[in-house]
C-alpha cells in the first residue's frame, strides 16, 4: 500500500482557478482537481477513457455534438477516448478525474516515481 496525502502533493497548476493532484498505479491515473468559479477547461481530447466524479460545486461540460450539461455533486460523466470535452465552472467545487490507461503526460509533468 502507497498512501498520499493530497496537501503534500505538487499540484498540477498550469491552468488559471484549477490545480489538481494526481496519483498513478496499474494502468490508471486519478486527479483531484478544486476549481474556482469562472474557471474555463477548453476544449481539448486525450487518447484516455476518462470518468469524472463531481464532489461538489457546479459545472457546465461540453462535449462534440451534444448539448451541454449542468453537473453538480453525485454527477458521474464518462468520456470516451479521443471525445472533445471541456467545461466551465459555474460554482466552485472538487472533482475526482479517472483515467486509463495512466496519464504519461501528467507523470512527466508532476515528477511522478514509480
């Protein structure tokens, strides 16, 4: 067993009123992103199968070729690999982001050690 504790962890910060904590293991990366109001997450697409939790707060997401949905705490979204995805943060709030296979790139950027 590996324990981290997220406010001793280097935030993935490069996006303005979002950082994020992220863990890998096994074939999966999870983030633990807080998220300010007015935060915008363009729209972009990864090669990952993503499932993301909402804690709490309330988020507008986009994704290519459906209308956009108002998620709020309980609200599971999975996104497909390779689907156009953004949001917009109407209320700040927490979210938990699944993905597989593991996020490379986020390793690299965060230092991440096996």
């Amino acid at each position: 067993m590996r324990v981290f504790k997220c406010g001793e962890m280097k935030l993935k910060d490069d996006r303005p009123l979002a950082k994020a904590a992220a863990v890998h293991g096994a074939g999966l990366s999870m983030t633990r992103w807080e998220m300010e109001t007015g935060a915008e997450l363009s729209d972009h697409s990864h090669p990952h199968a993503q499932i993301s939790f909402v804690v709490s707060g309330r988020y507008s997401f986009r994704s290519e070729g459906r209308a956009p949905y108002e998620a709020s705490a309980g609200d599971f979204l999975i996104f497909e690999p390779n689907e156009p995805h953004g949001a917009y943060v109407l209320e700040g709030g927490v979210m938990i982001d699944a993905f597989c296979p593991e996020r490379e790139d986020f390793k690299r950027e965060l230092g991440w050690e096996d």
